[in-house]
C-alpha cells in the first residue's frame, strides 16, 4: 500500500468509521478551481473510488451524512458539482 493510500484509507476510517478493502482504491479524477472564482479560493480535489467494510458512520469533522442524486447538484459546492458531473457522465450518479 502507497503512502498516500495508507493516509486516506487512515482518514476515512477516522470520519466515517468504515474500512476500505485493501486493493480496492482507484484514483477516479482531480478537480480544480482557479483564481477568480466567486464562490472560491483556488481548490484542488483529488477523488477516489474504493469498496469498504461495514456501514458509514458520521465521525469527528462530518456533522451527517446524505445520499444525493445528480439532479441535486444546485445543493452543492462548484466544486462538488464538477466530481457529481463527471461521476453521472460514467454512469456511477443517476
């Protein structure tokens, strides 16, 4: 295992209390925002895939979680709405 894999399977046990399953994470795409955004500062999200073990359980910095669908984009982030776009385009958010 990667180090950069050990520190997110470490960090999504830590927030939502699950495990991943070894072998299982695969980058799924980097999102950026740019200068001059008005909803945001420069950002960067990298985002990954993976299986996990038991149920998801709201940790630490995450206050709840939600189940959302593409047609609930207007309730996110710029951001957020870029990783929704591209997950329903491969057919992974109906």
């Amino acid at each position: 295992m990667s180090p950069n894999s050990e520190t997110l399977t470490r960090e999504i046990d830590e927030e939502l209390r699950t495990a991943i399953v070894p072998g299982s994470m695969v980058h799924f795409g980097t999102f950026e925002i740019g200068e001059g955004h008005p909803e945001h500062d420069p950002f960067r999200m990298i985002c990954y895939t993976a299986d996990h073990r038991g149920g998801l359980t709201p940790s630490r910095e995450i206050a709840e979680k939600a189940w959302f669908r593409h047609a609930d984009r207007g309730r996110v982030s710029a951001i957020d709405g870029m990783v929704f776009d591209a997950l329903h385009e491969a057919g992974r958010l109906p």
